[in-house]
C-alpha cells in the first residue's frame, strides 16, 4: 500500500472520530497521517494526486472547525500543562513499575499493606480541552508535512503551541556489519583445499614498456583570496502566537489585529462572511481569493474591480468556472465577442437573443437556426434570405438553393440555378430532387438545338432525357461514333457496337466485342487492326461547353456539399 492510499485509510479512522465528536480517538490517525506524509518530502498540497488532495483538505477543515471546548470556572490550564500532559501519564506507569518490586519484596512474610491513597478524580472537561488543543496540534504538523505553510500556522496558532521540528530518520549506522559465520564448502564430510594462488608480479611503474613518460600537470593558478563576509545581523525572533479566545468572530478580530488578515479572512469565509473575506483577502494581497469570496457573495461591485487585475486570459475561464455568467456576459460584450455572448444566451435557452448576437456576430446559418428554435419564423426567413444571398455572392449557387428547397421554395431555388449554362443547372436540379424543373429545361434546350440544327446538342440533351437509342442514334449522324459506342454497348446491341469499333479502329475493344460475339471472322478482322487508335473526330464548340459545363457541376457539387455540412 502506498502513502496516499495509506493516508486515505486513516482518513476514514479520521472520519469516524470525527463524527463522535471524540478529540481522543482523533489523534491516532492524525498521527499516522503525519507519519505517512513525512518520507514523501511534499512541497505542496498540489504533489498529492487529486483524490488524496481533495479528502485530506476537506477532512482537516472539518476537524480544525471544531468548536473549542471551555474549561472549568476554577481556571484554564496553560498551554504548556496541556502539553505537559501526555508526558506525565506516560511516567505514571514507569514509577508505579519500578515501586512494584519493592512492594512484593517487603509483602513476603509481612501482614497486608495499607491500601494506596485512591489517584485524584481527571476533571473531564480539562481533558477534553486538553485533548482538543492535542488535535489542533496535529492538524498543524499534518498541513506542515503536506505542504501548506499557511495552514500550518494557523491551526499552531489556534492551539497556542510552538511549532516543534520533525524528528529526523535515524542516521545510518557506518559502521560495517560482522559477517556470520559461513559454512565450509566441500563434499559430504570433507573440506575443499584452496590451492595456493601465485604469487602477484611486481607492477610496472606507469610510463614504461613504451607508453612514455607520464606528462606533468601544470601547476594551478592561485585563487584570490575571499574577501571577508560581512556579519549577518541577528534574525529577530517570532513573538509566539497567542492562544485564540471566543467564538469565531472573536478569533478573526483577533488575527486581524495581529497582522494575519488571510488567515482571518479564511476563518470569515468558512463560517459564510463573504463581505469581510472579501475585504482581508484584498488587503492580504490574495486577489484571487479575493474575487472568489466577491463572487460567492454576490458583490458584483468588488468582482468587477477585482476582474481588472487578472490577465486577460484568465477572466473568461475563471468567471466561468465560478459561475458568474453576468459578469462574463459584461466581459464578452466589452471585447465585441458576440458569439460566445450567443454560446452563454443558448445555455441559457434564451433563444431569441442568443440569435440577435449570433447575427450582430455575422453567423447567419447559427442565427437562423436559433430563431427557428425560438419559434420566430419571419426572422427565420430573413436570415435566410440573408444567407442566399450571400452564398449567391460568393458563387455557392447550390448552397443558396439548397436553403430554399428546404423550406419549400423550389421556384426561387429554380430562379437561383437558371443564370448556370443549362447542363450544370440540369445536374443541379436533380440533385435537389427537382425532377420536373429539370426535364422541363431539358426540353426547353432540346427545342432550341433542333432549332439551330445542332445535332450534338440534341444527342446530348436526348442522352440527358434518358433517350439512349435516340441519342446513339443522333451521335452517330452527327459524325461522333465514339459517343455513340458506348451507348449502343449499354443499349445491348453489341454487334453495332463491335462494328463502330472495328470503324474506329479500337482494336482492344473490337477484340473483346467479337469475342463476346463469338465472331471468329470479326475477330480476325479486329485482330488485324493497327495497335495505335485512329485520332477521334474535334468536337465543336458547343459539344466541349457541354462536356465543361458538366465536369464543373461535378466539382462545384462536391465543394458546396462540404460547404453545407460545414455549416
């Protein structure tokens, strides 16, 4: 078991204790825990691991918060009597040990001896002082070993007893152990003869058997000589705490007036005095502190003049983590930071100005959705508006039609898709599930190419329409048999396919038509074709607008898509 988990085991005894209100019972595991945390040479509380940190400042605070108990009217006992206490029990049972002997060596043959005078009756309430001023005490040594200086002192300081020193582990004795005895080695009843080692060689002086001469050191230059230290002056010595008298308030006036605002300012805060923790803290230079107690008291005014002293990066976490969201709303409106002031007026469910900040914040898509939760459709639609617009600017057109598909208004998504060339807001259209707009302009464009005798531009819109014998058909008219293969193979005619490669002199592919064909003659023929495919005829100008057109819907599709789920 390690210290910590030792530490963690007496904290329970502690705890026990505690509960009865029994000071006797509680210097054990005071004890032990000192014990424990001696070796481990603590700097500070923050060397423990956090579960150990956390039960050992809350119990200690627990049990250094126990009222003090009175002492009888006949007269307190001094603090030194207190301490001497433990000291004279404990030579109680040495005296009477040492009287025992005699006593039975003067009973034999004698008649019974007078009884022994009965021992004074203990005033409870005496010891139960005396005990508590004991636990104070180990409280004290315990926040020493841990660690926390200003602790420490206090609880020395509210038993009214110097702090002694820790005894030191015992030194480890130099001098070297005798070895025992070890039994003879050999076999089974006899005894192993060493033999005799040679005799060792005269060792070689250094620098011979050609390693030459050793090679002196240069001599070292003098050090100047130091001059003389002056005399430190004598350190004035500590005027001993003391002892605390009264209840709590008492106390703190007490330490107020001999300097020790912070721990003042501890005890006021312990026992719910915000105001005046507030107050000792700042004069103890303890701004943090400070602030914490401003805060858990509501002073607004203080917290505020005490936020000024933090570093910038600090207030918002701090603030946050004390649960002042009025004065970290204060802070995120002072620095123009409106979407955090949106992220605190959401937590708050205060949708309505979580979206006003959103859009003072320039957050369209997170304006518009808070006033969708806050049920403000007009403002909705607004912002909406707002934001098709700007995808509009931007370039994002699908972006901008997206939007409105969603709530409906596919003629205005239509109108936002119509100044595209007509292939790209085709392909758009059908991604938007606009089927009927999208044949619609498909039609529209059909008409206009066989009105300006355009044969490709009708094969492509046929091929679009879904037309495929038409536009294989139209493509072949139109001189272009390499579009048209490929839609006689997906049509299934695989023998006027075979025919427009062998035309085309697409060896690879006539070979693998015919083969499916079982065509031993068109396989020869293929066969026979040269290895380098024949140049396919140049497409017009607006059979490559179309082609561009559609690889740029394509691209723009991808790169508006991670748009949208971005936002």
């Amino acid at each position: 078991m390690g210290p910590g988990q030792r530490v963690i085991a007496e904290l329970s005894v502690l705890e026990k204790a505690l509960s009865k209100n029994d000071f006797g019972a509680e210097k054990g595991p005071l004890e032990a825990i000192v014990r424990s945390l001696r070796p481990m040479n603590l700097k500070s509380l923050d060397d423990l691991d956090l579960n150990t940190r956390g039960r050992l400042i809350t119990t200690l605070l627990r049990v250094q918060r126990q009222p003090k108990p009175a002492l009888p009217e006949e007269g307190a006992a001094a603090p030194e009597e207190a301490a001497t206490t433990e000291g004279t029990e404990a030579a109680a049972p040495a005296e009477a040990s040492s009287e025992a002997p005699a006593a039975e060596g003067a009973g034999e043959g004698a008649a019974p001896a007078e009884a022994a005078p009965a021992a004074p009756a203990v005033d409870p309430a005496k010891e139960k002082h005396g005990a508590w001023l004991d636990v104070m005490t180990l409280v004290g040594r315990v926040w020493r070993a841990a660690g926390d200086r200003e602790r420490s002192q206090a609880a020395f300081a509210l038993s009214g007893r110097e702090p002694t020193p820790e005894p030191e582990a015992p030194a480890r004795s130099e001098a070297p152990r005798e070895r025992s005895e070890r039994p003879e080695r050999g076999g089974p009843g006899e005894r192993r003869e060493r033999s005799e080692r040679p005799p060792r060689g005269d060792r070689p002086e250094r620098g011979a058997a050609g390693a030459g001469e050793r090679r002196e050191r240069p001599p070292r230059a003098e050090r100047p000589e130091r001059g003389e230290r002056p005399a430190r002056g004598e350190r004035p010595e500590r005027a001993p705490m003391p002892e605390l008298t009264g209840d709590w308030k008492e106390q703190a006036t007490q330490l107020e007036g001999l300097g020790r605002t912070r721990d003042a300012a501890r005890l006021h805060e312990r026992n719910n005095g915000f105001a005046d923790a507030t107050r000792l803290f700042e004069a103890g230079g303890d701004l943090k502190s400070a602030l914490r107690t401003a805060l858990a008291g509501q002073d607004n005014d203080a917290a505020r003049r005490l936020v000024g002293t933090l570093p910038p990066d600090q207030i918002g976490p701090t603030l946050e983590k004390a649960g002042a969201y009025e004065l970290l709303m204060e802070h995120y409106v002072a620095k123009a930071d409106f979407e955090k002031v949106a992220g605190l007026y959401e937590r708050a469910r205060q949708f309505d100005q979580a979206a006003l900040a959103y859009e003072r914040a320039n957050k369209l898509t997170l304006a518009r959705k808070a006033y969708e939760r806050a049920r403000d459709l007009p403002s909705a639609n607004r912002i909406r508006g707002l934001e098709v617009k700007a995808l509009v600017e931007r370039g994002d057109r699908l972006g901008a039609a997206t939007l409105l598909v969603a709530v409906g208004q596919r003629r205005e998504a239509v109108e936002v898709l119509s100044p595209l060339p007509p292939p790209k807001a085709f392909h758009f259209m059908q991604r938007l599930t606009l089927e009927d707009e999208a044949k619609e302009l498909a039609q529209r464009e059909l008409a206009r190419a066989e009105q300006e005798q355009k044969p490709a531009g009708r094969a492509r819109w046929l091929e679009l329409l879904g037309d495929t014998a038409a536009a294989a058909e139209t493509w072949t008219q139109a001189g272009r048999k390499d579009k048209a293969l490929p839609l006689y193979e997906k049509l299934g005619d695989l023998p006027r396919a075979a025919q427009i490669a062998e035309e085309l002199q697409q060896k690879d592919k006539a070979v693998a038509l015919y083969t499916q064909l079982n065509d031993s003659a068109g396989l020869e023929r293929a066969k026979a074709l040269p290895d380098a495919p024949a140049t396919p005829p140049a497409a017009d100008k607006s059979e490559a607008g179309d082609d561009a057109d559609g690889a740029a819907a394509t691209t723009e599709n991808a790169s508006s898509a991670g748009e949208q789920e971005s936002q």
